[in-house]
C-alpha cells in the first residue's frame, strides 16, 4: 500500500493553537496598547506645552511679566488670564469644589487630590483640564532644588476624565516664571520615576 501524507491538521490540533495565540495575546496586549497610548499621551503633551507657552507669551506681551501682573496673587485671575485665550466648556473657581479634576494619583497610586484642593481651572474645549495655583505675586516662591524661584504652577490633565489620571501619564506640571513657562523636571528637581512622575513633565517635552 502506499502511504499517503497527512494532510492538514485535525481540529484539536487547530484548536490547541488557537488557544495557544490567545494566551499569548491576553499577555502582550495590554502592554502594547499601553505603549501605544503613553506614545499619545507625549504627543499631546507637547502640544498643549506648546499652546501655553504661546499663550503665555501673549499675556506676557498684554499685560507685562508675572511679577508685575497680579498684585494680590489669586488663583482666580490667573486662571481668567489664561483662560480668555481658550474655548472652554466650563470655568472652575475651585477646580475640587466644581467637580472638574478627576481622582489623580502618582505613579506610585499615591491620591493627590489635596494638593490641588484650592487651585482655580477650567476645562477646554477638548476636554483638557488647565488648574493654576498662582503662589507668589512677587514671584518669591524659591525651591532648594530650582536655580531661580517661581510665581505659580499649572497642572494640566491632557484627556480630562479619561484614564488613567497619573501623574507622568497624562497629568503634567509647569512653573510659571517671571519670564515664561518651564515644565517640571526641566532641571532635573524632580524625577519621572520613584513613583513620582512629575518630571515626567520635561523628559518627554525634551526626548
């Protein structure tokens, strides 16, 4: 008799393959769609970077440097400032109080809610989230680890309610100086890791 080659595969073997495949994908899945989101992220990230540097410019340009702008230092103006140079959907006094910044933890699931409890904001147009905490009128407010002090921070949640609300993600931080705009992180004060993230913020405006 002549033996005939086997042809094709029997259906437990198509199925054990199947089931191998979804293993392997239930396993390297999530981490790529995770890369690719992050990969989304930066690039947004750059781009709101950039609109406030330009807006900040603009104010700078209107109404002189930051030292000289707000006398009484109140989070309210600022955020009036900035906030005129945006379409938005919803001005917030205080940005907990109002229900407009999400639940937000750093990179080590740490909550952060508290330190923004006072901090005035808005929310654009397209669902970014803009919070200004203007902390010193005269611009004094000098860190150990900053070579020149500062006037006020922005924060800044670049997809709004959307996950997954963490710092280094989608949550990034600016300074605001006499002079302009420097993200946190640009002189290396704070890490994007240790389960920080806020310098997060420079490395990939800088990478």
């Amino acid at each position: 008799n002549i033996m005939k080659k086997k042809q094709g595969f029997t259906l437990s073997e198509v199925l054990v393959v199947i089931a191998i495949i979804g293993i392997i994908a239930s396993i390297t899945l999530p981490t790529v769609l995770s890369g690719t989101n992050q990969a989304e992220n930066i690039v947004k990230w750059k781009k709101v970077y950039a609109n406030l540097t330009q807006v900040t410019l603009l104010i700078i340009q209107e109404n002189g440097d930051f030292k000289g702008i707000l006398a009484t230092g109140q989070n309210e103006e600022l955020k009036n400032l900035y906030m005129e140079h945006f379409n938005y959907i919803k001005s917030c006094p205080n940005v907990i109080a109002d229900d407009c910044w999400p639940g937000t933890v750093n990179l080590g699931g740490t909550p952060l809610m508290d330190s923004l409890s006072d901090n005035a904001g808005f929310i654009a147009a397209d669902g970014t989230i803009y919070t200004f905490d203007y902390e010193r009128s005269a611009c004094s407010l000098q860190l150990s680890t900053l070579t020149n002090p500062y006037c006020g921070i922005i924060s800044v949640d670049i997809n709004g309610n959307k996950g997954p609300n963490e710092e280094g993600k989608d949550i990034f931080g600016v300074y605001i100086f006499q002079n302009g705009l420097k993200p946190y992180g640009f002189e290396d004060e704070v890490p994007c890791e240790n389960n920080i993230g806020l310098g997060c913020s420079a490395k990939y405006l800088y990478q």
